[in-house]
C-alpha cells in the first residue's frame, strides 16, 4: 500500500511508523502494534496520511487509549500545525 502524504509525495506504508508514533504518544506496544497490523491488512493500493491518523486516532480511543490520542493531536498542533 502506498501512502499519500501531505506534501504531494508518495511513499510505501511502513507499519513500524504508526507502532513509534503510538507508542511515543503514549499507547501500550501492543495496542499500537494491533493497530498497524489492522492497517496493514487493510486492500485500498493508496491511503492519505491524513486517513491513518484518523484511523489511529479513532482505534486508540476505542482501545481505552484516548489519552495517547489527546497526546498525538497535541503533538501534530504544535508541531505540524496540523
């Protein structure tokens, strides 16, 4: 699967991403690796960037998780103004 990311670029999806960003989010290794493991099984050829973080954040609230999805978007406020 390809990964469409914010600048126009493309690149192939690399699970271990979505484990580090999780996990220095705060998430549990194994609920951040379950996640990417979900995406990675997921058949759509191209995701936008901005689909997985949704996605991640979305599952890390439903695993009981939300905290380590308020620590990402605060990240991605102040850091990637997104």
């Amino acid at each position: 699967m390809k990964v469409k990311k914010r600048d126009g670029s493309t690149e192939v999806f690399m699970p271990e991403k979505v484990v580090v960003s999780a996990v220095k989010a705060g998430a549990p290794y194994e609920t951040a690796r379950d996640i990417a493991s979900s995406l990675s099984k997921r058949s759509e050829s191209s995701i936008k960037s901005s689909e997985i973080r949704t996605y991640v954040l979305s599952e890390l609230r439903s695993r009981k998780a939300a905290t380590a999805a308020d620590s990402w978007e605060a990240y991605d406020r102040t850091q990637k103004k997104s």
